[in-house]
C-alpha cells in the first residue's frame, strides 16, 4: 500500500489541479456546496466534466447525469478484470471496489489478468484527498482564481490519461489493442454523444493478443 501511494502521488497533483479547474468552473452552475459534494461523492474526473458540460450548454440535470453515467460505464469492464484479485465478503470487496479509478487501475495492472489490490488501494489514497481538496479550493476561492484555460489547467486532463496510456504501451501487447480503441473512439466522437465513443472503444479489449515471452 505504501508502494502504491508514492506512485500515487504525481497523480494526486494533478489531480488536486484538475479539482480545481472543476471547482472554479462548475460554482457558478451548480453553487459551491453541490460543486464540492458531487466531487466527494462521484469522485469521476471525466464524468463530472462531462456533466458539466451538458449544464454549461443549457441541458437539464437528468441530461447531465445521462453524459456523467456514460462516461462512467468504462468502470464495468475494469471492475470486471480486477473482480477475481478481490478477497473476503461482498462488503469488503465493494467498498475496496470503490478505489477503483483510472490511475489506479493502470498502476496496479501486473499483466495477465494480475492485478495488486493492496497497491490500487495505497495508489487512490492519494488521488482521493487531492480532488475533493482541490475542488473546495476551487468552489470557494474561484472567482479570485480568474479562469482555468488562462492558467492553461485545461491542459492537465488529456495530459494525464497520456501518462496512462504511455505506462500501458510498454507492455507489447497492448499496443494493438489501444491503437484499435483509439481508431474506434476517433471515429465515433463526432457522430456520438459524449461518453458513448468511449464505451465502445472499450470492446477493443476483446481483440485476443499474443503475449511474448
């Protein structure tokens, strides 16, 4: 777990960054209070800017939870691969289920179906706290803080999923599979909602790959 927090903690600046370019940019929508329980609450990066989006467009709040819900469904196929590394009751297995974002499920990949629980859970201990005090950052000292892209924090989120992705590609055959997703989400992206390019892009992990020994 201690293994799995230090590699944790570039994450958890950017995530404390990336907080804060959602606190400054969904008070005025939302108020500070509903800003900083969502981040508490969803603790979605993706989704809650997706959502976000959908409010600053004009869209109801069941639309915006449609798009967050959309985004959010890539979780199915990651609780999927790393459901056979849990152990114990149902309980216990849910609630460390809910550690279960992005980063961490990348760091904690130990390749053929492996995956470290105890590393993912150290890895989201840093992430988690980062967020939530960057968004009450945001929410409540957001009008001080000017907007987010001047301060080029808009840059943070595609460059973050980059570092992910440039950590699985060391792994040969995983190359094939994310060029393929990629191609399926580039495709998809201007004929879809929000969210739905990503799902489908997300069926590229059943292409089978042969693994070098």
């Amino acid at each position: 777990m201690r293994a799995g927090l230090r590699a944790g903690l570039p994450y958890g600046v950017a995530s404390l960054l990336l907080g804060l370019s959602f606190g400054v940019l969904a008070r005025p929508l939302m108020g500070p209070l509903a800003t900083i329980v969502m981040s508490v609450v969803v603790f979605a990066g993706s989704a809650q800017f997706a959502a976000l989006a959908v409010l600053s467009a004009g869209g109801g709040a069941a639309a915006a939870i449609v798009a967050g819900t959309l985004l959010n469904l890539r979780f199915v196929p990651m609780g999927i691969a790393i459901a056979p590394a849990l152990s114990g009751g149902a309980l216990g297995r849910a609630l460390r289920g809910q550690a279960l974002v992005d980063a961490s499920w990348a760091l904690a990949n130990r390749g053929g179906g492996r995956f470290d629980v105890e590393f993912l859970l150290g890895s989201t201990m840093a992430q988690y706290p980062a967020w939530v005090g960057g968004t009450i950052i945001g929410a409540l000292a957001g009008g001080a803080l000017g907007n987010p892209r001047s301060l080029g924090l808009d840059a943070i989120f595609p460059a973050f999923f980059l570092g992910l992705l440039v950590t699985e590609l060391r792994r040969p055959q995983a190359r094939p599979v994310a060029a393929l997703g990629a191609a399926m989400a580039l495709a998809l992206t201007p004929l879809t909602p929000a969210g739905v390019p990503i799902i489908v892009a997300a069926l590229a992990v059943a292409v089978p790959t042969r693994s070098r020994s």
